[in-house]
C-alpha cells in the first residue's frame, strides 16, 4: 500500500489525485453517502464496469453498520483486497478512501477451482443428460396425458443436484461445511441405480435392497450421491470378469453399532456397497482412507479418493468402514443420522397464519406466494426491506418472515436488525442463493431463526415453517 494513503486527508488537491491516475494506483473516494465520487482508470479496470455513483456497500456486499462503525474494514475475494478507510470524521466531503490490491494468491486459488470445476464437470454432464431425456419423454407424451411420475422426480432431483454443484463450484472455498436439506434417501438411491445401469458394464449385476419405509437423512444431496456413485464404480472397476454389485440401506438402532460410535443420536441409516471383485489385499486394507493410497492403475478425472469420501461422511456426522477379503470381494459400510420422523410428517393447511415474504426476484416471490396460499397461509408480498418496515407500521399480526439477504433500497440483514430494534419477536427465515451466507458473522447476531438457500426445496421450507409457527 502506497505511503501516501497513510494519512489520505492530505492527498484530496486535482493534482494529487491526478497524480495518483498517472502512477496507476487502484485508488477511488466515497462521499459520505458511501456513493463512489471518484476513481483512478486501473481501479475501473479492476471492477470492470461502470461505477460512478454506485454505493461501496453494494459494489462490495459489505454491512452499512461496518462501514458506519468501523475505521478501516479490509476484505478480498478471489481476485484482489479491498481497504476501505473511513474518512468521514476528518473531511467535509470526503466519506471513505479505497484501495484494490491484486490477490497473491489468485493464481494458487485459480488452480484449485479449475481442478474443482474439472472434478464436478462430468457429474454435471449426467445430470444435464437425465434432464434433458426425461423432457423429451415427458414431451413426446404430452399428447397422450401421460405424466410418469418417475420422470418427474428425475426432473426434480437432478434440478437440486445441478443447483448444489453450481453453489460448490461458485464458492470461493471449497473446504467450507456444505449446505445439507431434507434428502430422501430411496429417491436418491433410485436415482444412483438408473445411472450405474448405463455406466457399468453390461455384465456385471446391480442389485438394490431398500427398506420400505427408510428414514430421510439431512444431507447434501450431491456429496452422499457422489460418495455412493464412486463406490459402486470403484467396486465396478474391481470386478475383472462377471460380477454382483449389491447396494442395500435400512435403518438402525444406534445400540447396534460400535461402542465409540455417536449414541446421542438414536436413529441410523445403513447403507452397504458390497461386491465380488478382486478385493483388497489385508495389508492394505488400514490404508484405504490415506490421501496417498490407491489401488488404481489409473484415476478418473472425475472420481474422488476414499479420503474425500470419509471427510464427507464425516462431515455429516456418520462413519463408514470397509471389509475386503482379498480375491473375494468388499464391502463399505456406511452410516448415516436420520432424520428426526416428526420432520417426515404430513403438512397441514393453517389459515389462521400471516406470512410476509421480502424478495426482489418476481418469478420467486410468486412461486412461494402461490405455495403457500396452496396451504391457505395468508401472504404479504414485499419487495425490499422498506417495504416490509412501511407494512409493520400498519400489520403488526406477522407471524413469520421470510425475507431474502439481497435487496434493492434496503438488504435484508439490515431489515432484519431493524426488525429486531422494533422488537419483532417472531421467527424469521433469511434466504440467499450464496453459500457464503452460512459464514457471514453478522447474521448470527441478527437472532435468525433458519437460513435457507436457493434453489428452495419446497417441502423442507413448508416443514420449517410448521415447526417455526409451532
């Protein structure tokens, strides 16, 4: 950082700040309005785009009450690092000073999102051929009235698998904890056995054994479908000749597990992927997990290593192990939390309840507006968070909010600390289509009762609101 912005108050004449345009510097000024007055041309160059007039809390997706209350707030992405120095109390005119400077490490970041990208490329690709088959089928029966209803829950469940590759793929750091939902574990299973029937080899039998009624599990959908994808290819690529790959999954009572096992959770799910292949050697079998060890001759691009697949398992609080015998075949077994029965329960309609919803998007706010008057839910349609201030002055009989981080006039978190200074005691749901929100420190001091992402799963969002308003 150059040594003039040491003490920017001095540096405001025509001349310095030509001087500053000249030497390149990625410099701009805010009045007090936090709207930009000012910048230098590689400054532009590095926002890309046209920005004069903009207000810094937007061009960078920053708290007004951080740049309200804070001297100097130092933030980056993947790119550069903005320092934004406030200057309000020490100028007339000048509100805030800010500096761009490169990211070092852009090209090390860079480097892992491409390998990211590459490594969820493929899985995209099969879902988007799902899709794009199961509506043309749908298509060609449209004459007909014909609506298979398995072809809609395809249509449905590799929409939300896109979704959450997109928000992986999207997010600036991958290590982070993903985002986990409602997942129905027969449907997803389902789904894994229609796609290994056409990548397996004609000669090797998958058999599937689900029990009828198998506990939901709270889960990302993508990870645990990936986790069980790979298995089932690596049990595929172990079987040299014909073979069996049997897939089953019941529940299970957490006294039957090991003792070093989690029994404060009552209820698993167990799944098995179990073949005959030529299985893993007794000396090997304590390293299956290690980051360094494969089997392989080769690796598929798209493929992820059993470490990664215990560090998702993991990371959903379940276990998994493996049994080989060596020339006779494996077998990984997997265990899952399930997901509490009373969240599996049938919705019922409540017309004595007043939900607003705060979204700026049209297309969402009339999708979740008609859903849930479908369960005769009275709504309020707003569209940013004056909006929804300017209808708590006159309908005080809200009995929850759903209100999106990202709006026009006034963002959400802010709506949503002014909510609380009202004292607006009841619940709130706060929506983004970001992942980053789960790590934003703000929100947990704004008393938010859920944090949902987009693309919504309708029927989760219809539970959380029956247990909110319950």
């Amino acid at each position: 950082m150059p040594s003039a912005m040491q003490n920017p108050v001095n540096f405001f004449s025509k001349s310095s700040l030509s001087l500053f345009d000249s030497l390149n510097i990625p410099l701009a000024i805010a009045d007090k309005n936090k709207e930009l007055i000012w910048h230098t041309k590689v400054f532009a160059s590095m926002i890309e785009g046209n920005i004069l007039g903009v207000k810094i809390d937007q061009l960078f997706d920053l708290d007004t009450a951080r740049l309200d209350s804070d001297d100097v707030i130092v933030e980056e992405n993947l790119f550069w690092e903005v320092r934004i120095i406030s200057t309000k109390e020490k100028h007339d005119k000048i509100g805030y000073i800010i500096y761009l400077e490169e990211n070092k490490q852009t090209s090390d970041k860079l480097s892992r999102r491409v390998k990211s990208i590459k490594n969820f490329a493929h899985d995209l690709n099969n879902i988007l051929t799902s899709i794009s088959n199961s509506a043309s089928f749908l298509k060609s029966n449209y004459e007909k009235g014909e609506y298979p209803k398995h072809l809609l829950d395809t249509l449905e469940i590799n929409s939300q698998r896109a979704a959450d590759i997109i928000q992986q793929v999207l997010s600036e750091n991958t290590s982070r904890e993903s985002i986990k939902k409602k997942v129905d574990l027969r449907q997803l299973l389902e789904e894994l056995e229609n796609s290994l029937q056409n990548i397996v080899r004609s000669d090797i039998n998958i058999k599937m054994n689900i029990d009828n009624d198998l506990s939901f599990i709270t889960s990302n959908y993508s990870d645990i479908y990936r986790v069980l994808l790979n298995l089932s290819i690596n049990s595929s690529e172990a079987i040299r000749r014909k073979g069996t790959i049997s897939i089953s999954a019941s529940n299970i009572n957490s006294n039957s597990l090991p003792a070093n096992y989690n029994k404060s959770i009552k209820q698993y799910v167990k799944i098995t992927v179990k073949d005959n292949g030529s299985g893993i050697r007794k000396k090997h079998i304590h390293k299956v997990f290690n980051p360094e060890f494969s089997t392989k001759i080769r690796n598929r691009e798209s493929g992820l290593g059993l470490n990664i697949v215990k560090s998702i398992i993991t990371d959903h609080n379940g276990y998994i192990e493996v049994k080989s015998k060596w020339l006779l075949g494996t077998e990984f077994v997997i265990y899952l939390p399930a997901r509490d029965m009373f969240q599996k329960s049938e919705l019922t309609a409540n017309n004595e309840k007043i939900i607003l919803i705060a979204d700026d998007e049209e297309t969402i706010l009339e999708l979740l507006t008609d859903l849930l008057e479908s369960y005769n839910y009275k709504v309020i349609k707003t569209r940013n968070g004056l909006e929804v201030l300017n209808i708590l002055q006159t309908e005080t009989e809200i009995d929850l909010m759903i209100i999106d981080r990202k709006m026009p006039a006034m963002n959400g978190i802010e709506c949503i600390r002014k909510l609380r200074v009202l004292n607006y005691k009841n619940p709130i749901i706060l929506t983004s289509g970001s992942q980053s929100i789960l790590n934003d420190d703000a929100i947990s001091e704004l008393s938010v009762n859920r944090i949902m992402t987009k693309p919504y799963d309708f029927k989760e969002l219809l539970e959380e609101i029956k247990i909110l308003l319950n």
